[in-house]
C-alpha cells in the first residue's frame, strides 16, 4: 500500500481530478443504467423481480 | 434433441427465454459486484504507482475494460442482428436491440476516461487521431441503431433495418482495434495481447483483466434484464385486444 493518508489517496498524486472524474463517471454511467433497466422493468409490468 | 437431454430450441422462444433469463440474472449480477470490488481494490491499493505517469495510469483500470466492451458488445450486436436476419428470429432481433444501449454508454465512458487521461498526460482533451477518431464514429453508429429503431414504427422492418445497419457497421471494429498499428497514432499500443507479453506490472495487468471480467459479467446482467423489458413491451402489442402478461399469452399458445 502506497497511501500514508486519507488525503494522499484523494489527491492521487496530483492526479485526483482526473482519477476520481473517470471512476465517478463510469460509477454514474453504470448506476443509472441499473436505476433506467429497473423502471423500465417496472413500467413493463414484469411481475416478477428483475 | 442434444445429448445432455435439455431441448435448447425451446429457449428461442421469447416466453421460456423470459423466465430463464430472469433466473440468470442474479448470478451475473453478483458476479459483476464481486470482481468490480477486487478489480477496485487491487487497482488503487496493490498496484503500484507508476515510474512515468504517475497515479493517473490508474484511469486504465475503467478506460480499458470499457473500450474492449465497447467494440465486444458492437460484434456481439452485429451477430445477434445477422441471425435475426438470417432465421428470421425475432428473439435475435431483441437480443440486438438490448445490447446497443449498453455498448452507446461503454463507448462513451471510452472516450470520457481516455480525454481524462489524455489531458494530463498528452496535455490535450482530444486529438484527431485514428484511434479516437474511430471510437467517436463507433459511437455515432450505436446512436444511428437506436435511433433507427425507433424512428420505425413497424416493429419487423424497424428490426431489419437497425440489424443491416449494424452488421455493415462492423467494419470499423477491426478498423477501431487494429487502428494503432496500422497509422502513425498519439494512442498508444495495445498493453496486452494474447501474443506478446504485457508491457505493464503484474499487478496492474491483473487489476485491469480483473475489472475487464467484472465489466462483461455487468454487461450480460444488465443486457438480460432489459431484454426481459424489451419481450414485455413487445408481446403488449394492441394486436392481443387486451394488456396481456407474459404468462397469459404462455398460457394462450
């Protein structure tokens, strides 16, 4: 482990902005991809989960 | 009838595929969660810093995996729409149709982590360089599909018509991946290939192959869940008179 601190993580070397931009963005993409298939889910009337 | 006894033909049905994928989903799911949470671990805390780029290399560990799947999910969506077309398979038609959006939002974060990683490594957002040029135009042709779809309101010929579309489109996957050898590119090599050794560290490699399978495992659970969507809707077509469900039209074949 090469992180001394919370905040050493976080700054990512400097990089944070652009490290923690990508992983936020693809967190977001897949997450609201999961919340869309879901109400569409529930919009068909599917009676079972998903 | 195959040797193991289970008619596989019956699932090419929209009715017992719906059950069954539904019953496959969790486990993919699962899955998915399980290696995505390795994947992140062993990117952000074993793997090491790296000499030149310092730690914004660790944008590879979402760039990669969701440009492989970007061009994976466009072939995997052609050949679901060349069946469609050739068996005339209606299944194979919403198999296509589940996947385009998927593959539209992986090619998107492609070209959003590799701007994030270009920009303090290249010093530019963008560059017209083949590589990124090509991944933009696949992007273009996922839109096109969906948007072909649903201008048609003929559901067989909105069908047909985004299954061309996409088949014809598969030119620009080899294009896509073999576009760093083949002109003088800003993007770089391939850091791994079945035929060579990867030119990263073991552990970064592992990192990436592992979010690599947990993003595949995604795939197919989110792919399945929507095509249980797409059977629902379709098989609420008004021809039926009334607002039947998956198990009274089972019921009433």
């Amino acid at each position: 482990m090469q992180w001394g601190s919370l905040a050493e993580f976080f700054a990512m070397g400097g990089y944070g902005l652009y490290v923690w931009s990508s992983f936020g963005a693809t967190a977001l993409c897949m997450g609201g991809e999961v919340l869309a298939v879901w109400r569409r889910h529930a919009a068909a009337g599917n009676r079972d989960g998903l | 009838m195959s040797a193991t006894g289970i008619n596989w033909f019956k699932y090419s049905s929209p009715q017992a595929f719906h059950p069954l994928a539904g019953r496959m989903i969790p486990w993919f799911a699962a899955a998915a969660v399980g290696l995505i949470a390795v994947g992140l671990y062993v990117g952000f805390f074993i793997a090491p810093t790296d000499v030149t780029q310092g730690d914004a290399y660790r944008i590879i560990f979402v760039h990669v995996p969701a440009a492989w799947m970007s061009m994976f999910l466009y072939v995997i969506m052609a050949i679901w729409a060349g069946i469609g077309l050739g068996l005339n398979a209606r299944p194979s038609f919403m198999m296509a149709q589940a996947i385009a959006p998927t593959g539209a939002m992986f090619t998107f974060l492609a070209l959003f982590t590799g701007s994030m990683w270009g920009k303090p490594t290249w010093g530019a957002w963008w560059v017209w360089d083949a590589r990124l040029t090509s991944e933009l135009i696949l992007l273009f042709q996922y839109i096109g599909i969906i948007l072909l779809r649903s201008s048609i309101d003929d559901l067989r010929r909105a069908d047909r018509a985004s299954a061309v579309l996409a088949l014809v489109g598969v030119i620009n996957v080899p294009i896509i991946y073999f576009s760093v050898r083949w002109w003088n590119t800003l993007h770089q090599g391939a850091s791994v290939s079945i035929t060579a050794a990867p030119t990263m560290a073991g552990t970064m490699v592992t990192a990436m192959l592992v979010m690599m399978a947990g993003f595949w495992m995604y795939s197919i659970a989110v792919t399945l869940a929507r095509v249980r969507c797409v059977i629902v809707e379709r098989e609420r077509q008004p021809a039926w008179g009334k607002q039947a469900s998956i198990p009274d039209v089972a019921e009433a074949r």
